[in-house]
C-alpha cells in the first residue's frame, strides 16, 4: 500500500494521463474497468495508450537502424539465405517483433514470408518495456494447416464440435525451430 505521498503522485500522474489521452478517447476506454485495478496499474494501462496513440505507424523494415533490407529470395542459394534468415529473425526480435508459429515453414518459405509480408507491413512501433509485436506466420484462413500442427487435442475437438468436414490427422512440425520468444524480452 503506498504511503501518502506517493498516492498523491500516483493520483497527480493519473490526472496527467487522462489529460493527455483527451483527444484520443472514444467508446472502447469505457469498456475498461479501472475500479478492478490499483491506481498504479491505471496509470501503467493509460501510459501503455498514450505510447499506442502516438506511435508512428512505420514499415517494419524500417523498425531497425540500419533498415533492415534483405535480397530477394530467388537470388539465393540454400546456404546464403539460411544465414541472412537467422540474422533478419535476431534483428527482427532485437526490435521487439517476435516470430510464431514458423515450423510448417521451410527457410526458404519463412525468409519469404519475411521479405514479402512482415519487412514491408506498417504497424505502429510502440516503445514500451515488455511490448512486443507478435506476428504468426501462419494464414488465419489456413485452417486445415493450424489443426494439423499447432492445434491442441483440445482445440481440435472443440473445432470438430463446431465445424463439418473431416478432421486432419495431427502432424509432426517438419522444420521444428528454436527461434526467441516474447518472453526472452
């Protein structure tokens, strides 16, 4: 519990917060139940909104100093593109965005992934402790794919209640990767 003195920052700071969130404050705040948190915790998730609304919204690629480039892929052979692979996912993690769901992916598969789709994408850079871009290398449409590798029993059987059609046999992931996860960060 703290003592006097730091509520009353605690409280001054909050005040700060909602002040500066003003402009950017529509329905889905409401939906927060603040009266379920301590006052530290607020303050924690108004500073996470601030830093959300006035991030910039930038390619990936560009996340990284030195941008992040890479050469296509078709103009390299097997041995070249595994080494630029693991270099562009330590760069990619070193500037918080963390690769999942990679192992149905060949390398060359995943670098493409890479230099088609995430290096190019804008999203907004928040730059926050502990924050993170998560990006699943997996199609969302891609069903039959997720139940195969990555669905648990569970999520399987509560997919076959809700869903016709046959159920793929679960599958070992063919390129099993040890790649950083956000809780390395």
């Amino acid at each position: 519990m703290p003592n006097v003195s730091e509520e009353v920052e605690l409280l001054l700071r909050n005040a700060h917060l909602r002040d500066e969130l003003e402009p950017y404050i529509d329905e889905s705040v409401s939906l927060v139940h603040f009266r379920q948190m301590s006052l530290s915790e607020e303050n924690c998730f108004l500073e996470s909104m601030l830093a959300w609304e006035r991030a910039p919204a930038l390619p990936i690629s560009c996340w990284a100093l030195p941008e992040l480039t890479l050469p296509r892929p078709s103009t390299l052979d097997d041995d070249m593109l595994r080494e630029l692979l693991e270099d562009a996912v330590d760069r990619l993690f070193c500037v918080r965005v963390v690769l999942e769901m990679t192992e149905h992916l060949s390398d060359r598969e995943l670098y493409t992934l890479i230099y088609r789709d995430i290096l190019p994408a804008c999203e907004k850079k928040v730059d926050l402790p502990g924050n993170y871009l998560c990006w699943r290398c997996l199609d969302e449409s891609d069903i039959e794919t997720w139940l195969a590798y990555y669905a648990t029993e569970a999520e399987r059987l509560q997919w076959l209640e809700h869903n016709e059609g046959p159920l793929p046999e679960p599958m070992e992931l063919p390129y099993p990767r040890k790649l950083p996860r956000a809780s390395e960060l």
